[in-house]
C-alpha cells in the first residue's frame, strides 16, 4: 500500500506552542512518526546567564505560561542548593499551595482541550467555565491570573493575607461539586470507555526506556512522583496519596490526572489551614561558587535545573529541562500501530505543550491530493459519533 | 463602506498564530472563547483554518523558525482584507527576549500590525478592548 | 540498595576511571570520570541500579566541554551527576541512545547548540535552531558573538 505523509501543524488554530509533527501512514495506520521542534526556541538558558540570580525567576516563567510556577520553583531550588540554606516553614507552605493551584488549572486546561479533540465540546466549555473559579483564586493569592512572580531564591515574595483564606476555601470546595459531577459524566460515560479505552498504550519497559515522567508514567505503572520521592515544600506535611494506574493508554492518563486534581485540592485546603505563622523570607546572603540542581513535579512531569555559580552575582550556566522533552519522544511508541482517527488524542495524551493537530493538510506523496483544514479532529469527532450512534445514544 | 469589510466587522473570525511565545496569551485567547468571557456573542469565532481567518492574532516573539512561516501564511494563505493584531509584550517588542539569540526582530518588521495589546499576558478584557477598538477604528476609517 | 552500598560499589567496580568524588549533600554526589568509560558506567547505572535518566547538561567552561549526565534513584532519592571533560576545539563523546532511547533529544540538543559531537547518535538533523543558521555557531558557547548582522536589539523608545 502507497505510504502517505501527514504534516501536522506547525500552527494551530487551537492554542498553545507551534511545533511540527509529521506521520507516516499506510491506509488508515500510522507507520511512522516524526517530531520537529524549534518554533518555540527563545534561547532562555543564554538569556539567563545575563540575568541577576533575582531576575532569573522571571524570565524562567516566561518559559511556559501554564507552567509558571514549576519553572521558578525548580530554580530556586538550585539555588538553595548551591547555598545550603533553610527556607521559612511559612514560605515553603506558600509555595506548595501556589504550586498546586497550578497543578489544577493545568490538570483542568488538559482536560478540556481533550474534549474538543474527541468533539466534545460540552467537556471543553465546562471544564474552562471551572478553570476560571481557579485562575480567581489565583489572583486574589498572587494578584495574576497567570505569570504569578511569588518566587525568590530564599523563601517567596508576598504573603497570603488571612483575611483571604476563608473566601479561598469556600471557592475551592465550590469547585470540588462541580468538579465530581464532572468526573462522574466523563469518567463513566461509555462512549468515552469505548473511544479511550486500550489505545496509546504506553507500557511499562517503554516508560522507563524513555524515561517518561508524571502523569505519562504514572498511567503506566512507574509509581514515581518527586514530591512523595524526595519530599520538599509541604509535601510530606500533608496527607495525600499518589495516583497510579497499570495500563497506560489514554483512558489511563485521564483518570490519573482527574483524580490527582481532587488530590491537589486537598493539599492546597490543608496548607490553607495550617498555614504557621513567620517569615516568607530567609534573605539569601551572596551566593557561594558551586552547583546545584533542583527538580520540582510540576504538572506534566519532573522539571529540572542545573545551576553552576561562580560566585558573582549571576548564574555562569542554567541548564532548563522540561518534562514534556523527555515524554515527547514517547509519542514514537504510542502512535505507530494507531488508526489515524486515534492520533490526534493519542498525542495529545501526554500533554505537551501541544498545539498542530488541525492545520494540517494531507498530500500524497506524488503531490496529487491535496486536503486542508481540521481533518484529524474531523476524524476523530465523526469516530466518536460513530460510537455515540451505535450505542443508541445519539 | 465595502460589502467585504462590512460583512468582517459584523462577525470577524479569527485565526490564532503563536510564533514562540509562552503560551499565556494563547491560553488567554482562548480564554475569551469559553463561558466567562464569551465573545461568540459579538460574533467572533475562532477559525479552524488560516484561509477561513479575516483577523489574524498573533502572539510571541518571532523566533528564526517560526517568523518565515508567519511571513509566508500573511502573504500566501490569508485571504484580503486582512488585520492583524498583536497580543502580548513578546509580539510588540519581544519583551525580555530582546537580547534572544533567536529572536532578531520584532513582529512589526515582518508583517504590518493594525493593533497592539500590551500586557504580559493581557487580559481576556484587555484582548477583547483591544478588538473592539480595532472595529471601531475601522468603521472609522472608511 | 542503600546509598553507601552504591558509593562504595561504584568507587571500588569502576576505580580506575573515576577521577574526582565529590559528596556534597545527602541526596547529590558528583562524580568525575573518564570519558571512553561513561556508557559502561552509564548503562550499569540504568540497568542494574535502576537509575533514571534526568538529563544532560552541557557546560563550556573556557578550558573544557563539561557534560554532566544526571541520574536519579528514586528509591533512596539520590542525584548522581557524571561529569565528562572532553576537549573543547574537537568534542567527541560516545551517544548513549544504544543504552537508552530517552538520551536521543538531549543529545541532539547538545549536538546544535554546544557543538559537540556524539558518535554512535543515530539522528544528526537539527532540532531546535533554523535552516538559515550557520554551521559551526553554537550559541552556548562562551565566545557566541551575534552573527547576524540584520537583528534588531533596539525597542525603538
């Protein structure tokens, strides 16, 4: 059978960072998949080793919007690495509380924009309608809606006022309703078991060859999590458990990351609550020669950064990595073997900071077809229609 | 006034381009799109396809990679009349990535720019004042 | 395996390729080595440590081309980064994406944008910087001079 190529993206009608896959297909099953990166490259590591220790935080932030906690929290890890210093109980538990309201709006932002690539758009609008109450919590703790700048080396630039804690509670439990309500269409629906169910599968050895972090290994059985593995912030002083499962494919990683945002409202309600009192602020002195590394669990995975210092006052190298760098190349093993209706959700499965799968067109390889617009979602809405009629529930 | 133009202020459609930005202010945007802010109910839609699009709004800071494609998608796949509106700091200057080995130049130097949203990442409200005064001026104008 | 079974057992298995050890806290050890050894130390590592592969981070220091390979035992929580110096006018190191596949975009991230090279990596096209870069500039390098000469770094105010 004649082989086709699929370019798809670099842009995106949808959102986020243009970034260019290209699968190969043979009829209905793709063969072979290639990533090329780059449309998001900004040059961050050089740009911070101009930058004051102070400064970097910001600029780390501005890698990536939805993670603009992650980022800054593992570079100031580094930074207390290098110096060995020890950060108010007050601050660490502002950080784990900022953290995870990130990990929220991320985990939700996720969710809905699964939606829309399966064609329900129900899910889409409802879980973004949610995400707002969250990006309103946000603010009245950090002041923005995104971009939240708490984070210093040494401890966190502002205090959460008590006066606010109870509105933020009572908004967070506002939340919890809606959202169970929302977990219970989503998860039992049997269109979606029959749509998600036993496709993208990941498994176990390939997770560990690859290295696949967060909610892409979790979903397969690889029961790693930085903040249970090496405690740091408030982890280990709140309950909660990490989430599982063993089979890997998609339906899995959804469960994993719906189940972990009830996690993370628990945490967040239980720093609130015993949020002790002191300082925000250790007033880092100057930072010695050395290197350090700090890794911090954000949303998608282990973000990590090497910081090397010798002894000015800023970084001589700053070495970022993200998680979805490490799960990308996932992709390789959970796509091929996949029907092309299935590629779009599969790849978005891992949660990149994914963006292409609508502008693309399909061309054979001898130029004489030519198709553009929306094709892979359009195949994979009709596919979930297609079980949505057989199933009587149109 | 034209039929066109007309017929573009009464629903303009809008296609979304990031050009190596953060993501803030294509999540913003999109944020428009959903219940609280809602701006379907002035007609504004989000195009599935580049040639469907009559407002193009981009975002971020025009890497090497990505400026020759906005290039070639405002001069090939855009149909006339076009506007385009930058969102961000990263599209009106750069921003912080001035000094960017990959960023050589501001959007503005590779296509015309209609309207600037400043703001880091601007609002849902900062973006649809920015496209309301965008109509405006354009009523304006002709 | 605790944490000094695994010191003591790297120290004595690999004793003539181990240049430097530095402890430095609890859950970080960095540990100099040589270069032709680092995919048998590595793979023993992976394999049977069970380590997992964090990153690599490429350093120009002026007088080397730093590598370290980081590595993290979640089990006991133990960070063990592998530094490599390799010459700087001519860097060449062994690709370690025959003993995992994870090492493949790091290094071809390292390939573009500190020049070095990796022999055994199977895929040398760029992954990050242009067509319109020129060969042979690596902007992590410490003598990266901007070499193109149309850039704008003026906001115009």
């Amino acid at each position: 059978m004649a082989k086709t190529i699929i370019p798809i993206g670099p842009f995106h009608p949808l959102q986020e960072e243009p970034e260019y896959f290209s699968l190969t297909v043979e009829g209905e099953t793709v063969v072979d998949v290639d990533v090329e990166l780059g449309y998001n490259h900004r040059g961050i590591e050089k740009l911070s080793e101009s930058k004051t220790y102070d400064q970097v935080p910001f600029v780390v932030e501005r890698i990536c919007g939805i993670c603009s906690t992650s980022h800054p929290y593992a570079y100031v890890k580094a930074v207390e690495d290098i110096s060995g210093c020890t950060i108010p109980e007050r601050a660490e538990y502002i950080r784990t509380i900022i953290a995870e309201g990130e990990r929220i709006h991320s985990h939700l932002l996720w969710l809905g924009l699964a939606g829309h690539f399966l064609g329900y758009n129900t899910v889409y609008m409802w879980v973004w309608k949610l995400r707002e109450e969250i990006l309103d919590v946000m603010e009245i703790l950090s002041g923005n809606r995104n971009n939240y700048a708490m984070f210093k080396p040494g401890g966190v630039r502002r205090d959460i006022r008590e006066e606010d804690i109870p509105f933020v509670i009572k908004k967070i439990d506002s939340i919890v309703k809606t959202l169970d309500m929302l977990k219970k269409a989503i998860l039992d629906d049997p269109v979606l078991h029959a749509r998600l169910k036993g496709i993208g599968i990941l498994k176990r050895e390939d997770a560990i060859d690859y290295s696949a972090l967060g909610p892409t290994s979790r979903a397969s059985g690889v029961a790693k999590d930085v903040r249970k593995d090496a405690p740091y912030g408030a982890y280990d002083k709140v309950e909660w458990k990490m989430i599982v499962t063993e089979k890997g494919d998609v339906f899995d990683k959804v469960v994993v990351r719906v189940l972990e945002v009830f996690e993370s409202i628990s945490i967040m309600k239980s720093c609130l609550l015993s949020l002790p009192k002191g300082p925000i602020d250790a007033n880092l002195a100057d930072i010695v020669p050395g290197e350090g590394i700090g890794v911090h669990e954000a949303p998608r995975g282990e973000t990590f950064h090497y910081v090397r210092s010798d002894g000015s006052n800023r970084p001589t190298r700053h070495k970022v990595r993200a998680p979805t760098f490490m799960n990308l190349p996932t992709c390789k093993s959970t796509v091929i073997g996949a029907a092309i209706a299935d590629a779009a959700i599969i790849l978005a499965s891992i949660d990149p900071c994914y963006c292409c799968t609508e502008r693309l067109a399909v061309c054979r390889i001898d130029g004489k077809r030519m198709m553009n617009g929306g094709e892979l979602i359009r195949l994979s809405v009709e596919k979930t229609e297609k079980l949505k009629k057989e199933m009587g529930r149109r | 006034m034209s039929i066109t133009l007309n017929a573009l202020l009464k629903s303009p459609w809008v296609f979304h381009l990031s050009s190596g930005s953060c993501n803030n202010c294509d999540i913003e945007v999109l944020d428009c799109l959903t219940p609280r802010f809602d701006v379907e109910r002035f007609g504004i839609k989000l195009a599935g396809s580049i040639r469907h699009a009559d407002v193009l709004l981009v975002t971020g800071s025009c890497n090497r990679k990505s400026s020759a494609r906005i290039r070639k998608i405002y001069e090939d796949h855009v149909p006339r009349p076009c506007v385009v509106v930058a969102i961000g700091e990263c599209s009106l200057s750069r921003g912080l990535f001035i000094d960017s080995y990959n960023c050589p130049l501001p959007l503005d130097r590779i296509i015309p720019v209609n309207v600037y949203i400043p703001g880091c990442p601007p609002k849902p409200e900062a973006i649809i004042a920015g496209v309301v005064k965008l109509i405006q001026r354009l009523k304006a104008s002709v | 395996m605790t944490r000094e079974e695994i010191v003591t057992t790297l120290k004595s298995r690999y004793s003539g390729q181990i240049i430097d050890f530095l402890d430095k806290s609890k859950s970080r050890i960095y540990m100099e080595i040589k270069p032709e050894s680092l995919r048998t130390i590595a793979a023993y590592v992976f394999k049977e440590l069970e380590a997992r592969f964090n990153t690599a981070s490429g350093v120009d220091n002026r007088f080397h081309i730093e590598i370290l390979y980081h590595f993290t035992i979640d089990s006991i929580n133990l960070l063990i980064s592998f530094r490599v110096k390799v010459n700087r006018e001519n860097p060449v190191i062994d690709s370690l994406t025959s003993v995992f596949k994870g090492a493949d975009f790091i290094e071809r991230e390292m390939h573009e944008l500190l020049g070095i090279e990796f022999t055994g990596q199977p895929d040398k096209r760029r992954l990050l910087l242009s067509d319109q870069w020129p060969e042979g500039v690596h902007p992590l390098r410490s003598d990266y001079k901007e070499w193109d000469s149309d850039a704008i770094r003026d906001r115009g105010v």
